[in-house]
C-alpha cells in the first residue's frame, strides 16, 4: 500500500553507510538532506561532519547539499564543508534532485540520495528515480510540522520493516 514511499535502503545514521561498498558499486555521486540527516535540526556542520565529507571527498565522491532551507543557512552551513549546495529545494518535488545530478555532470544510477524524511527527503529522490538510503533522524527536537510527518511515517515505516524481515526469512 505505501510502496511508494519505502526507502531503497536504510541506515542508522549517515555516518554508518558503508561508503566504499557504493564506490565499488559504481556509485560516484551523493546528495545529502542537512537537518537531521547531517547535524541536529538547525546545527552548524560539526567536526563529525567536516571529516565525513573530507573522507568521501578524499574516495572520488561529488557532492550536493540539498535542503529545503533558506539560502543563508545552506551556505553557512557549507562554509568548511566547501561541496554543491541547493537550498530552498521544495522537496519533494524532483525537480532539484535531477538538477543536482546535473550539477555533477552524473547520471541519475551513478547518485546516491541520504536523507530522514519519508515524504520529502525519500519520496523526492524515488520521483526522480535515484537510488535512496532513509537514515534515523540524529535528534528527537524538531519543528511541529515535521513532527506531524513523523507519525504518519509510522505505519509506513512499520509496514516496510516487515516486509523487509518476510524476505530475509
């Protein structure tokens, strides 16, 4: 029933991916969420977050920062981070997941999409038809409305989590 709104794959955190399996998959691209998918709702970038993006950098990956915020938040954001950036994206419209992919001069199989949002991060970037990882949201305070797109996750997220056990037994 909510098919289209499961995750190609998930991960406990952006910084548990095994990153080398998806460049020795072929993988050359990553387009990353920030809030919650990087740092905590409204954080600047962290030391955490600063080698993980010098490390995928130092393997070959490009990269693009796609978020729904304003403009001045993204860039200050990517101040020490130094990668691609869309800001005010209207995920989940696909539209700037394609243009990131372009940004890198990629195809759509070549990208990656890691996020922890359902119905913008995930739903988006399967529009657009790129390969997606759904990743725990890093902290529990967030703003209402995602709050809201929280508790109708649930079911969703309940209903893939079984199918996924059906097939693994």
């Amino acid at each position: 029933m909510f098919q289209k709104f499961y995750p190609d794959q998930t991960s406990r955190s952006s910084y548990e991916i095994d990153y080398r399996n998806l460049w020795e998959s072929g993988r050359r691209g990553l387009i990353f969420d920030i809030d919650n998918t990087l740092v905590p709702h409204g954080a600047p970038s962290d030391e955490a977050c600063e080698e993980l993006i010098r490390q995928l950098k130092e393997i070959g990956f490009q990269i693009v920062l796609l978020s729904n915020n304003k403009q001045e938040r993204v860039h200050k954001f990517n101040e020490k981070l130094d990668v691609l950036t869309i800001f005010k994206a209207n995920k989940p419209s696909e539209k700037n997941y394609l243009k990131a992919v372009s940004m890198m001069n990629l195809s759509k199989e070549e990208v990656v999409f890691i996020g922890d949002q359902i119905f913008t991060d995930i739903w988006g970037a399967k529009k657009a038809g790129i390969k997606n990882i759904l990743v725990s949201p890093i902290h529990p305070k967030e703003e209402i409305q995602i709050v809201l797109k929280r508790i109708i996750e649930k079911p969703i997220l309940a209903e893939y989590k079984k199918m996924n056990k059906k097939q693994e037994a």
